[in-house]
C-alpha cells in the first residue's frame, strides 16, 4: 500500500514481465533502451523501492502466460532481492550519479543489493533508507501481533485461499469504495487509492502473506552485509509522528525531507 505516488509499466526483466513502480519518472521501453554512454556529465538517475514488489499487482492476462512467473506464483524475499538488482543491472543507465532510495523492507532489498551495484560500475551518489525494517522485525509491535496469523495463512495457503477468493469477483467501483472507507485522510491523493485497489486480489494478497512471512523469518539479528558501503548509506528516521505508510497522508513531509539528499 506504500508504493509511492507512481507511473506503472510492464518490462521485461530477466526473461520475466514485471509490473515496476518508479517515482516521478516514466519508465517507458524508450526510457529503459537509453544507451550508457552519450547521456552528458550530469545525468541522474533516481530508483525507488517501495514496499510494493514482484507480484504485489496482478499481470494482465496476455503477460500471465509469457516468461516463468504467473500470477498464482509466491515470491520470497530473497527472490524479490535478485529481482531489484536484475532490473538494475539489465535496465538502468550507468549514468554519472545514482540515487537508491528504499522504504520499509525496501530499505533491506536496497541494501542487500547496493554492493553489486556499486560493483557493476554504478556510480552510486547516495542510498537512503525510508524508515527502515532491517532488524528484529519479529520482535516490532506489529510483528508480535501478525507473526502467528501470518505464519499460519502462509503455512495453510488453502485457507488463504478460501478466505479471500470471492474478492477476485468483486466490481473495481467495489473495491474502490471498499478502499476509500480505510483512506479516508482529507491529504490521501487518489493515486494512493488507485495503488491500495491492485492489492484487492486473491494471489496479490497471497503473496503479501507470504513476503511478510519471510521477512519475521529472515529479518532477525543484524545483517552483516547490510554494513557494507556506509560511506553512501543514510538512513531517515521519522521526527515527524509521521504513519509508517508516509505517502498515505504525509507526502508533503516527507517529500521536504527527502530533498535534502539531492543538494
């Protein structure tokens, strides 16, 4: 749901179509066939990873059936890691600077993958974490309170299933509404509810069963490899009060916030 305010395009990454969310930026098949090298010294290059991820959204029908991913596919968040650093390597201009911002468990993937950014030539700027969740996540007040519930629908995917399989059936007016009743702060841009409608379905909300599973599993004890490359990794913690879920209600904070990056 915390996917920022957002232009969607499927490509092609790895052999795979994905749906990607990028910030402010059109991330066009002209966008992604730029050549490397005749860009100009000033070229940026900004890439945003969300919460929202590999089959976060449903596929269209006609990309359901091409590459090796389909819509009933579970993806781990190991998986979702190789494929942020797949769609770097194989789409992104090596332009002279690279800004990688992360929120949430997107901060953990942006680190993860930041080493073999930097080694496959990239000249990474500065990587800043959103509110980040890399550690002891189990153990947050959210955690206590879902693990069980989580643990439970991931490990009993039939019930998941019976559970939430008439929301497939439900008109897009529906769910919209049913939306809007849980987003209802005067500042909440209708992007927002847009983005929040994709999670209305059966394998969407599967997979967000499963993702958040793994990552009480994995995200435990600090990562060592989360260490590596200090001297570009910052990290921007709320000062604010504001929701974890910032673009909901305080985009215009965050946004303030953010911008001192590019300075």
């Amino acid at each position: 749901m915390t996917s920022i305010l957002r232009k969607v395009e499927w490509v092609r990454v790895a052999g795979k179509w994905t749906k990607m969310s990028v910030m402010g930026s059109d991330i066009s098949d002209e966008m992604l066939n730029i050549p490397s090298k005749n860009q100009g010294e000033n070229r940026v290059v900004i890439l945003m990873i969300p919460v929202s991820s590999l089959n976060h959204v449903r596929m269209p029908d006609h990309l359901n059936s091409d590459g090796e991913h389909r819509n009933h596919d579970r993806i781990s968040l190991e998986e979702q890691v190789s494929h942020k650093l797949s769609f770097v390597k194989e789409h992104l201009p090596r332009g002279k600077q690279l800004y990688i911002l992360g929120h949430s468990i997107g901060s953990y993937m942006m680190l993860r993958i930041l080493p073999d950014v930097i080694k496959e030539g990239f000249h990474v700027e500065k990587a800043v974490g959103l509110f980040p969740t890399i550690v002891h996540m189990a153990t947050s007040p959210n955690g206590q309170k879902l693990q069980r519930t989580l643990a439970t629908l991931n490990h009993h995917d039939w019930l998941t299933k019976s559970i939430c399989w008439w929301v497939d059936y439900l008109p897009a007016a529906i769910k919209k509404f049913l939306v809007g009743l849980n987003l209802r702060h005067p500042n909440t841009p209708p992007e927002i509810v847009d983005a929040a409608v994709e999670l209305v379905h059966m394998d969407v909300f599967r997979n967000i069963v499963h993702m958040s599973n793994d990552e009480l599993d994995i995200v435990l004890d600090l990562d060592e490899r989360l260490l590596k490359n200090q001297e570009v990794a910052q990290v921007t913690l709320d000062e604010h009060d504001c929701e974890h879920a910032f673009v909901i209600s305080e985009g215009d904070v965050m946004a303030k916030n953010i911008v001192k990056y590019f300075d």
